[in-house]
C-alpha cells in the first residue's frame, strides 16, 4: 500500500498466514565477473537466488527490497537494466520491488531482501527428514556449473543446445516457486531446501538438521553438464554434487508415498521428480557412485566455511 | 517462530497491523573508514540508520536480517563485534537478527533489512503535511557532523563534555523509536521521516512530497556542533542543515495543536520537541538565518543525486 520514496514500504499482511523473509547478496567478483557488462543477467540472478529461497519454505514472494552498491564503472543503463530484470523476475512471481538503497562502492553489489508469505500448514522446513526418506530434486544438476565454465573458456565441439541450455542455467536460472507449493501441500514432503550452494553441501546440511545422515546415489546429472564437463576434462558428475547453484529444490519425502507423489508431480508440471539417495539413521554423507559406498566431503559453496566464521548462519 | 538455519525465517504477524520493511546499506570508505577498528559502532550505526526508518512510519521494529560483505583485513572478533552491537541495538528496541548471508568482498559493507508493524490508524508517511504545518524535529542538530570531525581532525581547545556527545552522537546514535510511535499516536501530526540526510535535503523531502515549499527558521544547532564548528572554521548552522546522520525525527504538526503537542511532549520525554520552521504554500526551501529570507539549496546526502540515477528510490 506503500512503496518506494517514503522511509520504508507497508503492506497488509494476509490474515492467517505466516510472513517469511530471507537476504542474499552477490558481489562483483566474488558471484559475478568484475565488469560484467549485462545487468540485465547480474540483476536476474540476485532475484532468482532470493526467490529460490522462497519457494524452499512453500512461500509465495510479496515483495523485496534492493540495497545495491554502484562502482565507478557501471553506467545507469546498466543499473537500470539490473533492476528491470529484478522487477521483472520479481513480477513473474506475483511480487514487487517496494524500496531498497542505493549507495557508492567500490565494486557492484547486490543485497536483496524477499518477504513472502505462507500458510502455517504449507512452511517447510529442513528439520523435518527422518531416516529411510527419499531424497529427490526438482531437476538434474550441474548445468549452471557448466555454464560458469563456458563463460571462462569456449569448447566449440560442443553442441548448441547443451551451449544454450549451460549458459541459461547460469545466467538465468528459474526459481522453483509453483513447484515448491505444490510440494509444500503434501505432508509427505518432511523437508524441503533449495540445492543453490551444490548438492554434496546441501543434502548434508538437510540431514544434519533432520538429525540424519545421507547416501546419496543415482545423482542425476544434466546433459549440459555432461557435455561441457567431458570437454573441459572433468568429472561430470562433480558438476553436479559440488557446482551448485542450480536453484533446484531438495525434497525428502516419506518412502511409501514418493512413487505417487512423482506421478502426480510429473502430471501436473511435466518434468520428473528425481530421486537422488535417502536419509539414514547414521550421520555423515555418503556418495554410491556404482562402485560402492564412500564418504562424501561436502564440497559446494560454504559461505561460512569460506570466511571461517561460525554461528552466524 | 523459525530463524537463522533455514532459508527463510519465518514469523505470526498480528493480526489487524500493517508490516513496514526499510533497508539501508553501509559501506566502508563511504559510511565508514576504510580499516575502521571498532567493529560494534559500525554495526551500532548500520542498526540504527535501519531502525530510524522505522520509527519515521509510527512503528516498532520486529526483525532484521543483514547481508555483511566481509574484506580480507577484517577479523572473526571484528565481525562477532559488529553482530553483537546490531543485536543489542535491535533487542533493546524489542526485535532481533532472524537472518542474513555472509558474503566475500574486497570491501566490508552491510546491508540490512528491518521489518516492522504499526496499526493502520498510526502509520505516518511523508506527504500529509500541509501549507502552515509546524515543522519540527526531536533534538538539535549537527552533532553527527561535529563528531565525524572530530574523528577527522583533533581540537584540542574543545571541552570533553561536548567532544563526548559530538562523538557519540556520530559513532552511536539512537534511533527515535519511542519518540515515533508517540507521535505517531497524535492525529494533528500530518507527516513524519527522520532527518538521516540533513535537514536541507529531508525538510524539502517532506515539502515536495506534501506538495508545499517549507521555510527553515530558528533551527537548533546541537551545543557540539556549534563548538566543532567554530573550532574547524566552520559555519555552525551549515552542520545542522547540511551535515546528515543526526537520526531525529522531522515532523509536520497542525499549527492549533503544535504548543499543546509539544507541552505533552516535553513531559513525556523530558527533552523539547524543537521547532525548524514551517510549511508553506509556495514550493521550494527557503532559511530565514536572522537577516531575512533567502532561497536555500538542498546541501545534505542524496544518493540518487550523488549517482545521477532517477527513479529509483
């Protein structure tokens, strides 16, 4: 009812529901090349990541705020390219841009805040696993790591489809939200998170907050990643445990009820529910790439981890 | 009713408020100095600009959630520190952190988020006020500027009294919260914003969005940014209107009711609610400094201005 250019925005919270909120911010450099000259692509990544964390808890989004840092550099066509492709993505979804800040920095970056709202009886959490759960994405993984890698160096041997659809999943990844309410309205779904920081990390932080451990197997990998991981010399299937930033959801649903969910799940959207190992009563993570069981080090982006801080996050 | 580990947090609003969310970003070399060794004031401050939004609208503050860009100099005891003091900022003010990402940065920024309510008969924009309106804030003015002085250049000949509040007034300013909301009760106060810009920049914020021009008279300059001044060559007055950061509040007040207001106001808060002017039919921003009227320039902080975007706060 209130937005941009007063000293915050308001709105009418919708009686009965839960309010969620979550912040993500990207930094030149550290999430994006420095220079990187489309907006447009920066802008639609920063909402695509706040937005996944959303549909990660059966939310829909309402609104969010933008606190964008402006170097030297950028151009107000850029800036304006950046946040056409935050609103626009934002609108998709039915939510908007109601304030933000913007401020001088040295490099570009992008704090966004996203508030959401969701009924009491639909909010997922990733505490709620138990052993013996089957563990399942929302899509196969590993293509935005791909198209990372087809920004850094050209394999002109590899098919232009596999091209586009790496360099889409980096550059422009699709939040899951209707997917994460429909997920959300069953109450077989016991856990729910998006895999953005990479499966091997995510799966075993699902399990280590369902006080459970994990084996994880038959990943499904994407062509794409297949693709460029071959050219590029490396491990496919590393691609798809450790790339992240797929913006897939990870579900853990009860074993007798997830071949019915799928069904229903791959009617309803056309696009399988991918299973991609279980929850066990035995802590750790543990990867059967066909060859038998071994322990998993999780090895997708750990915020935390990377900056040696704790209990921040 | 769900925070920090999952990715979202999630809260019950009350049923029958509005929810308010603001954001404001501080970032090293331009909000604060580039290797700034206290950690907890520039949290401190970072929770209050946040905080002063919020108590602009009428409301009290629920949640925050802060995206921290972490450089290579700052150190785990830095950044525990900074938490600590934004924590303890927003507890004593009845909210808390339910969220955040930490990020790498070649510089350290933060950007939080606050989410408040207030009942939809208290919520105070910028644009009620009207020609004749009583301007007037909740303290003097220009003492964050003394302060920043001071931590630029040393005068000695200044007494400790001022140079303690002219410091502290910069490094760990209060946010108006319950001076807001008490306002905010009172229907003769037609508009409100916090004067976080300067008082040139915010007093002619508030005219234009009421569709008025304002007239600054008598404004009070804090005792401390008359010392620094004059210590620093500098015009008192210029660091009142101009200098920014002083986190009171600005006020339109019906002019029938201003003395009366002021009285309770006074009684209530053992500190003046201070008149800078008022509010006239003619557009534009005018000072009567004791010599007559003269057409002043907005000298305060304006983001947009300074990076020559429109239209996007």
């Amino acid at each position: 009812m209130l937005g941009i250019g007063d000293d915050a925005a308001a709105w009418q919270p919708s009686r009965g529901r839960l309010s969620v909120i979550t912040t993500d911010a990207l930094v030149e450099g550290v999430h994006f090349f420095a220079g990187e000259p489309d907006g447009a692509a920066v802008g639609h990544r920063a909402m695509a990541a706040n937005l996944s964390d959303i549909a990660a808890m059966g939310a829909r989004p309402l609104l969010a705020t933008v606190a964008l840092g402006v170097a030297p550099w950028v151009t107000q066509a850029w800036i304006v390219a950046a946040y056409r492709a935050m609103a626009a993505l934002a609108a998709r979804h039915g939510a908007r841009i109601a304030g933000g800040d913007i401020v001088r920095s040295p490099v570009v970056s992008f704090a966004l805040t996203v508030v959401g709202d969701v009924s009491r009886t639909q909010l997922k959490r990733r505490d709620g696993g138990r052993p013996g759960d089957v563990l399942a994405v929302t899509g196969p993984l590993g293509a935005s790591r791909a198209g990372l890698e087809l920004f850094r160096h050209d394999y002109p041997a590899i098919e232009e489809t596999q091209r586009a659809a790496a360099r889409a999943a980096f550059a422009t990844p699709l939040p899951r939200l209707r997917e994460g309410r429909w997920l959300a309205a069953s109450a077989h779904v016991h856990a729910m998170m998006d895999s953005s920081d990479g499966l091997s990390t995510d799966a075993g932080r699902l399990a280590r907050a369902s006080g459970c451990g994990a084996l994880l197997e038959g990943v499904p990998v994407h062509p794409a990643a297949e693709a460029v991981a071959r050219a590029a010399g490396d491990e496919p299937l590393a691609y798809a445990l450790h790339g992240g930033e797929d913006f897939e959801l990870l579900v853990a649903v009860a074993p007798r009820a997830f071949g019915h969910l799928a069904a229903r799940y791959r009617a309803h959207f056309g696009t399988p529910l991918l299973p991609v190992g279980r929850l066990e009563a035995e802590p750790g993570l543990r990867l059967d790439g066909g060859a038998g069981r071994r322990d998993l080090a999780a090895a997708g982006w750990d915020h935390l981890a990377a900056l040696e801080v704790n209990g921040a996050r």
